[in-house]
C-alpha cells in the first residue's frame, strides 16, 4: 500500500468547533481534496429515514449499505452530496439530520463501511479529511492531526447562525441542547469514540477567529515538514 501519512491532514472535533471552514480553508490553501466525513454520515442517516430503516437493526442497515450509492462532491461552500443520483446537499444539513446521523454513526456495520470508503477516497491524492475519527481509526498514520474544540454555547451561536444562513429555521436553545445531547452520544459510543488521537494537536478556538485558527494550522503543518 501507498505511504499516505504525509498527504493527509485530519481534522475532528465536536459539532460546531468549525471544522467545516477550516478544512475548507486548508484544502485550499494545501490544494488538497476536502473530505466531508460528517455528510457521509449523514447521507446514511437521511436514506435511513427515507426508506424507514431502523437504525438499530443490523439487518436492515446491511441492506441499505448494500445499495449505497453515495458521492461526494466538491461544492461552492458545502461538499455537494449525491445520494441515488439525488442531490442531498441541503437536505443533510439540518439538525434533525444531524441527530439521525449520529444514530447511524453508532452502529459498527455503518462504520466500518464508511471507514473503507474514507480509506479508498484518500487513495486518490492529497485529502484534509474531517470528522470523528480520522486521527485515531480512518488514518492513524497521518502525520498532522488536530483536534478542534470550543465551548458548548460559542459552537451553538455559530450553528444558528450557519443555519439561518442557508434560511433555514434554527433556534439557539434548541441547538445548544442538541450539540451537548450529541457531544454525549459522539464521545461515550462505544466504536471510535469522539476523542483527540494521542498525537492531535488540541486547538480550542472559543476565543479565536476563523482566520486565526487556519494560520495557526498552517502554520503547525509548515513547521512539521520542516522539522522531518
Ligand atoms: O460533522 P457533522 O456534524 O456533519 O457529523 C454528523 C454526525 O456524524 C456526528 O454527530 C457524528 C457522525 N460522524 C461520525 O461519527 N464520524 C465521523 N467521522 C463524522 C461524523
């Protein structure tokens, strides 16, 4: 197998530490690929709710991931997401989504299967790939690996906000409840956990702008290649 460790730049945090943008960011700024593990996630999640799929049963999962046809876009601001030839870029996004996405993203057969696909998309070139669990299960041979965080109410103001962006409907309370509710579901699952990798450098932005924080990484990324 290709050594990949040195094209890979992972990115996890919790919901709404900015990873999206930040990532973006740096795929640009690296000119590598920008993989969007959280819409995978929630592409299953959204055919699950579709085709009634219990999202406990086993089963009933094997199948939908059987007839999985799923692609991941570079889009204008968020990845385009193409499920069953569909566009689902906008549809994902919701918090609903979000919820039904972290439900799926328990079960070990959704993970596994997913983790192949991230593992077959980085094949291709150069990636920044965000999510969970990149650091510590998808690519634990990358070699520059952050960790996003920030308080519970600074990553709810900036969902609202995202959300009332896009015009869709977002009320604060509601959302800082589910980001704890998620935060609790994403790091105690028992499968690849939320959880910085050993070698993650931590950066808590609460208190930094989005700019700083992509000059902060860069600039990290810079001084590890250097020091190689
Ligand atoms: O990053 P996001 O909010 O789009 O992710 C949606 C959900 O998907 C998140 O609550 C947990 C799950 N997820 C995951 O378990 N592992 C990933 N690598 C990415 C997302």
């Amino acid at each position: 197998m290709a050594d990949t460790s040195s094209n890979i730049i992972t990115i996890d945090g919790p919901a709404g530490s900015g990873k999206s943008t930040i990532s973006r960011a740096l795929a640009g700024h690296f000119e590598y690929a920008y993989l969007d593990t959280g819409a995978m996630y929630r592409a299953v999640g959204l055919k699950a709710s579709l085709t009634k799929t219990a999202p406990d049963s086993d089963e009933e999962l094997a199948l939908l991931l059987d007839n999985l046809d799923l692609q991941i876009l570079p889009g204008d601001e968020d990845s385009k997401v193409i499920l069953d030839q569909k566009d689902i870029s906008l549809e994902i996004r919701s918090a609903e989504m979000g919820m039904m996405a972290s439900k799926v993203s328990a079960r070990p057969i959704v993970r596994k299967k997913l983790t192949e696909l991230q593992q077959q998309m980085a094949q291709k070139g150069s990636v920044v790939a965000e999510g969970r669990d990149m650091g510590t299960v998808v690519f634990p041979q990358a070699k520059f690996k952050f960790y996003l965080d920030a308080t519970p109410e600074e990553r709810a103001r900036r969902r609202t906000e995202q959300l009332r962006e896009k015009g869709m409907a977002a009320d604060y309370e509601d959302i800082l409840s589910q980001i704890k509710q998620r935060d609790h579901d994403d790091s105690s699952r028992a499968l690849a956990p939320l959880m910085p990798a050993q070698d993650a450098t931590i950066v808590d932005s609460s208190n930094m702008t989005i700019n700083e924080v992509i000059h902060f990484i860069a600039e990290k990324i810079k001084t590890i290649q250097h020091n190689r």
